[in-house]
C-alpha cells in the first residue's frame, strides 16, 4: 500500500549514481554549498550560519542497491528566504529550469536532477500563486555564491520510504557516527558467522560482498541473496582476512609480517 505525504528534513539523505554530475548540479543549479565529501558520501549546507545539512550517498552500479523497486520521491521542494536569490540563479543559468513561475514573492522554477527527481525551489508562503511564465526578466549578480537560508521538503509516495527517511531525519553528525558504528556492529556479527562457517580457507577475497548479506541480514529475506555496495568488505582489517581466507590466510599473513618485520 503506498500513499503521498510531505515530510520535511533536517538532513536530507538521496542516493544517487554519480557523485560528481550530482555535486555540480546541487552547487550550480540550486546554489548549494559543499561543506565536505567523505568516501560515497558528499555534504551540502546552505551559505548562512545555520547549516542546514543535504547529504548524497553514492551507489556505483544499479546492482549494488540494497533496494529494489520504483521510485519513492515524487518531488523535492526547497524553500528559500530571499526571493532575489531565485533570480541570482536563473540568471546565472536558465537553461535548467524546466519551468518558471511568478508567485507574490517573486520568482520559483522547477527542474530535474541528475537523478530525474523534480524539484521544486521558490520563496512563496502559498505555492498556489504561483502561475507559470515564459521567461524571468532576471539579472545575473557577479558576488552571489549560493542560497542563504533554505527548508526542504520532499513529497513521497510510499510509506516504507517515510519510515526510513523518518529515521534518517533524526540523525545529526555525532548521531551519523552512532549510526554508523551500529550498523558496522551488524556487519561485523555477521562477518564471525561466516567464518565460522568456513574457519580454515574462509570464503575468498571478495567473500563478504558475495554471501555477506544472507549472514548480516538473515533476519531480513529481503535483502538477502543480494549484492550490496557497503558491504564490500567486513570494515575490520582482522575480519576481512578470516572471512577471506580463513585461518590459514591469516596465519600466513602473520608469518610474512612477523618474519620482515
């Protein structure tokens, strides 16, 4: 069963195919500001104080999704203080607004991702003012860097994602870390299942991106049986080389280690 609701995000989190496409598009088009990238992921804020944080995780192949299915996002609308902001972008590249609106306080444009999710960004306190235009008569200011002071919301459509984005919506970046160090806990329960089963030659190099999600996940049939980016390896030096090549492996390593040391 699926239904459409808004919900608005502390710190949105999208999981897209091309980290760099997606980072000149939110830094260009929507005038985001890149605070940090860190492995997959890249951190956007807005260019005040405040920090509102947007965050994009890469997946490097449509096969390595831990979900399957249609799209849950059906729009992501972004809200900006100044209107004379809206203006700074469409001068500075109009080309990508797919549509333009005039509302009471002033300009708001539609456009499409990398990821072909249509966005939405205006400054209206009532979005039914806005009428569409054909053009915005605009002009470029050379200092502007990005948006000041922007809100999110995203209308989805199914309530599975409302649950997961729900949970993500409640992170901050100490509560990331938690959030991480927990879910390495689970790989890590589930890489000394695997050894266990296979103690002597383990389950080879590339062992815990194979089966590693019938072990972490087992409780879990949905997302069994399937090859997940994250779980590329055990994230535990130790743990990789059990899991790999069992204790044989590891007693080699060591010996190799220990004897050039």
């Amino acid at each position: 069963m699926t239904q459409s609701g808004n919900l608005k995000f502390h710190t949105p989190i999208f999981r897209v195919n091309n980290r760099q496409e997606n980072i000149d598009f939110y830094q260009n088009t929507l005038g985001f500001k890149l605070l940090t990238e860190e492995n997959a992921l890249a951190v956007f804020t807005d260019w005040s104080e405040r920090n509102s944080l947007f965050v994009i995780e890469e997946s490097p192949a449509y096969r390595c999704r831990a979900v399957e299915g249609p799209k849950k996002i059906n729009k992501v609308v972004i809200k900006v203080s100044n209107p004379l902001e809206i203006e700074y972008l469409l001068a500075r590249d109009d080309n990508q607004a797919k549509a333009i609106f005039q509302g009471e306080n002033g300009y708001a444009f539609e456009t499409i991702s990398p990821e072909n999710d249509l966005i939405l960004v205006h400054a209206e306190d009532d979005l039914s003012t806005l009428k569409t235009v054909e053009y915005a008569d605009v002009e470029e200011k050379k200092d502007f860097k990005g948006l000041i002071a922007i809100s999110i919301t995203v209308s989805i459509l199914a309530i599975l994602f409302m649950t997961v984005q729900n949970k993500v919506a409640k992170t901050t970046p100490i509560g990331e870390i938690v959030t991480s160090f927990n879910s390495r806990v689970g790989i890590w329960k589930g890489a000394i299942q695997m050894f266990l089963v296979k103690p002597i030659l383990g389950w080879g190099l590339l062992g815990t991106f194979e089966h590693g999600s019938n072990f972490i996940f087992k409780d879990d049939p949905t997302l069994q049986n399937k090859i997940i980016s994250f779980l590329i390896h055990p994230h535990n030096l130790w743990l990789a080389f059990l899991v790999g090549v069992g204790v044989v492996g590891l007693g080699i390593y060591l010996y190799v280690k220990l004897s050039f040391h």
